[in-house]
C-alpha cells in the first residue's frame, strides 16, 4: 500500500492524529502555527471522493494543543483540544463530518 499524501502543512507543531471507521471513513487533526499562534487543524477522507479541504477549528489568537479525534459509525466525528487564554487552559471541540458521494 502507499501513503496518501494529505497535503502540505507548513508548521506542523504536533503528531497527526488519523481516524478511521471500518467504512474507510477518515478524520485527520493537528496543530500548526498560523502568525503568532497554533491552531488546529482537520481534513476528513471519505473512500469515494478521497481528501477533503482543510478546516481551521480553533479560533485565531489563541494556542490550542494535546488534539485528539473520535469517530463513530455515522461518520460524525468529534475534535478535541485544549487552548490557552494565556491564564487558563480550556479544553474546547467541534464536530467534522465525513461526506459521502460526488
């Protein structure tokens, strides 16, 4: 088998972080630098219609970190990371869906 290229992250701060369904659904996420600060990032993959753009989820202006994923069979999947207000962390997620068909 060879790689699937994801497509060019510039400032990769963290370890990707790759789902996958028995579906061949995937959700991939991680952090990279974007000015001043890190924010994450996530490109979903479905069998027939391959990679997806890119989603910014965490807001501009703060750092996020520590990402993880979780997939259910619905192709849902739920992002989460934590983010520094640069007192507090927060831990904050959102939701990324798998589309299906052309």
């Amino acid at each position: 088998m060879s790689p699937l290229e994801l497509g060019r992250v510039d400032h990769l701060d963290a370890a990707l972080v790759v789902v996958s369904d028995e579906n061949g659904h995937s959700v991939g996420a991680w952090t990279e630098t974007e000015g001043a600060n890190i924010r994450v990032r996530a490109k979903t993959y479905c069998y027939d219609r391959g990679w997806g753009s890119v989603d910014n989820l965490s807001d501009d202006g703060q750092d996020a970190s520590d990402v993880d994923i979780a997939l259910n069979g619905a192709r849902q999947a739920v992002v989460i990371w934590n983010r520094s207000n640069g007192v507090n962390t927060i831990v904050q997620a959102a939701t990324v869906i798998v589309t299906m068909g052309p």
